[in-house]
C-alpha cells in the first residue's frame, strides 16, 4: 500500500523500516484489544510504539492506511495457518470446510471481552473501507481469497465441486462468510462469546456454502 516514503527521501534502511511497520502494526493491535475503534488514534500509536510522528508518516499516509496494514498483515497470517490446515486435510472439499469454518471461529473466537473488541472493530472498519478503500481492501484479502480459490479448483478438478470460475466462487463464498460474522459481531459487541452458538453458526455457515458448490 502507499506510503510518503521513496528510497531517495527515507532516512533509515529497508529493515529498519519494515520493522518500523511492525512496532506500528502490533501497538494498534494491543490498542484495539484494550479499547476498540475508541482507542486507535495516531497519538495513541505514537505513545504506544514509542515512535516519532514522522516515523508514522514515514510508513503510512494516515490512519487508514495503517488499519489496512493490520488487516493486510492478519489475513496473511491466516492465510498461512489454513493453507497448513488445508494441506494436512488432503482433500479440497475438507480443506474449504476448515477455512470457512476456522474464519468464523477465528473471528468469533473464545478469547473472552479484549478479542470481541478487537474483532468488532475490524468488522466496522471492514465495511467502511469496502466503501471507502474497496482496492485496497481487496488487496489486503486477497491471499485469503487466493487460498480459497484454489481449493475450489481443485475441488472442481475431482469432480467434488461442480464447474465454476474458481476466483469468483472464493469471493461469493468469503463475502457471505465475512457479511454473516459482521453482523453476528456487530449484534453482540462487548457480549460475552456463547462457544456453542458459534460452533452452530460456523456449521451453519459451512453447510449453506457447502451446499451452494458441491456437484
């Protein structure tokens, strides 16, 4: 994503730079699990990370720019995490299953008030940058979605999965996952997580896509 920052005008290194980026991503983190959307303000970052204004402005264009660095850097890591979970499956349809149901979960989790408030507050963001930021939004999703599609494809390819554009079907399926954990997130914000009403909503959730993709 842009930054003000060119290699001629930049006063520190690459490395320096990129874990710069990482100070910044991990205090807006810990900022959100403490206070929500409230609490992630560019002065809070600063006091949090111990940086200087201009080593913000160095990174990012403004506040946007990092909540996009924060989604772009959790979808990545998610993406890691089910590509090892699909992989360990051995079959695409199980595979799929694992990813949709683990974004619910992931999402909802279990981890009590700080990771509700995180979560719903990356759940509003996510609606107001759809709007907003839609290319870069879709940027930071897109290993997620690439990681979808190609269990799709290879869904298709075994005849599990009936024929489709492999890409487009991973975006039907995680805009319907994302829009259902918004909602569901946004109704119980500050709510104490119900661990068996998630697991209902994720095989739910499986079942409904399930159902729209199988041959």
């Amino acid at each position: 994503m842009a930054t003000m920052t060119t290699p001629e005008t930049s006063s520190f290194g690459s490395e320096d730079k990129t874990e710069r980026t990482q100070v910044l991503i991990r205090a807006a983190n810990d900022l959100l699990d403490e206070d929500g959307l409230e609490g992630l303000t560019i002065r809070a970052v600063l006091m949090r990370s111990g940086l200087a204004r201009r080593a913000f402005y160095e990174q990012f264009n403004g506040k946007d720019d990092l909540v996009l660095a924060v989604f772009e850097r959790t979808l990545s890591l998610a993406a890691e995490h089910f590509a090892g979970e699909a992989e360990k499956a051995g079959d695409p349809v199980e595979g799929l299953r694992r990813i949709v149901t683990g974004l619910v979960l992931g999402q909802l989790g279990y981890k009590g008030a700080e990771r509700g408030r995180r979560s719903a507050a990356l759940s509003r963001e996510h609606l107001r940058l759809a709007e907003s930021r839609p290319q870069d939004l879709q940027v930071a999703i897109s290993p997620l979605i690439a990681l979808m599609a190609e269990e799709i494809a290879k869904g298709v390819k075994r005849g599990a999965l009936r024929p489709c554009d492999a890409h487009l079907q991973a975006n039907f399926v995680y805009n319907f996952v994302a829009a259902t954990v918004h909602v569901e997130l946004l109704a119980e914000e500050g709510g104490a997580p119900d661990r068996s009403k998630r697991d209902k909503l994720a095989d739910a959730i499986w079942e409904f896509c399930r159902r729209a993709i199988i041959a």
